[in-house]
C-alpha cells in the first residue's frame, strides 16, 4: 500500500518504515511535489497535525498521514510542547534546545517529562487520529550519539540510558512515534 508521510526528516522516515513493515510504500513530500514548508499554525499537537495531513490531501488527493511531536516537561507547565521544534531558535537547532532545557531546568528537582506524538491519517478522505506517548526523565546533561532533537536528554522510565544511547530498534520498540505508529498500524488493518 502507498502512502504520503507528511515529512522530509530521514530520521523519521526510517524509524516510521521500520514499525510499518513490509506492505506499505512510504512516499515523501519531495516525492509528491510539495517542496515547501507545511505551515504548523495550530495551538495544538493535534491541530498541527491535522494541519499538515489536510494540506497534503487537498494537493495530492492521495491517502496521507501526518505526525506532530512535542516535548511535555511536568515543571515547565507542558512546555516546549507544541514549541518543541523552534525552542531556543527560530530554526531545528537541537543543540540549542538541549542547551536552553537543561538552563530551565538547572536546579529543578522535578524532571518528569514524556514524548507526545499525534498522527492524523486521512485515508479514502476521511480523517483519523490517533497518539502514543513515552513517559521519562530529563537527565542533567547530555548523553550518546543515536536518534535527533532531544534524545541525548531523554531517560524513558525503567531505564538508565537515554534514546541517543539506544539503537533505533530499541528506541522504536518504546517511543512516543513507536507507539503512535503501531496504533496508526491497526487502523490501516482494519
Ligand atoms: P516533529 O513534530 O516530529 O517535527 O517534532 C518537533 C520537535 O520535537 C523536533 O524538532 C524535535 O526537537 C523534537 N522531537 C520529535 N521527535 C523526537 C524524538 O523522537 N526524539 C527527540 N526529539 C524529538
């Protein structure tokens, strides 16, 4: 089966086909034509989400799917949330971020966080949603080299170790876009 992923991030492509398995084509936006970028206007996950799956359908007509993904942190009120990606900067600095989470969080005993991921699917041009969240801990400084964004910070609960220091499969088998995925898996199933 073909289906539009709604991003460019190769990262995400990867971890994405490795849940999906055989069975289905992932298309790019590239692949599709659309080279600029989806504007992520909405208040929300779920509404970015929505936003860029919908713009995808309306120039392609094609069946689609698209993921939105913020960092909850307990003692920052949710924040970076939405805001995940242009934190620090007004770009996908992942440096930058990691540096201005640790400085918020330089002191705070309270580290919980998790991983929030929403995927919006629009298939036979109807629209679904589902989500998948991975709870953790902010570690004090960073750690490893695997994954992007804020991994090298992220300790999932029951373990001692951050995403950047597993493998992808390790990470896929737990994450936040792991388990959105699996859930986006069902719906295709069904
Ligand atoms: P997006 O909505 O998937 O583009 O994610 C927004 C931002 O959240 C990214 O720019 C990253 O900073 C962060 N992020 C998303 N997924 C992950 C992940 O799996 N690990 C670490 N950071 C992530």
């Amino acid at each position: 089966m073909k289906i539009v992923f709604a991003t460019n991030n190769a990262h995400k492509l990867k971890e994405v086909s490795a849940v999906l398995g055989e069975g289905y084509e992932l298309v790019t936006l590239r692949e599709v034509g659309i080279t600029e970028d989806i504007p992520e206007t909405g208040a929300t996950l779920d509404e970015n989400a929505s936003l860029k799956a919908r713009y995808v359908y309306e120039r392609t007509g094609l069946d689609c799917f698209a993921d939105d993904t913020g960092l909850e942190v307990e003692a920052l009120g949710g924040a970076p949330g939405v805001h995940s990606a242009r934190y620090a900067t007004d770009g996908h600095d992942f440096a930058a971020n990691n540096r201005k989470l640790l400085n918020e969080l330089e002191g705070v005993e309270n580290r919980a966080a998790r991983f929030r991921t929403v995927i919006a699917l629009i298939e036979g041009g109807k629209e679904l949603r589902v989500e998948g969240i991975v709870e953790g801990t902010i570690a004090t400084a960073e750690s490893g080299a695997e994954g992007f964004g804020y991994d090298p910070l992220f300790i999932p609960n029951g373990y001692e170790r951050t995403f950047a220091e597993m493998s992808a499969d390790e990470k896929n088998a737990i994450s936040h876009r792991g388990r959105a995925v699996a859930e986006l898996v069902k719906l295709l199933k069904e």
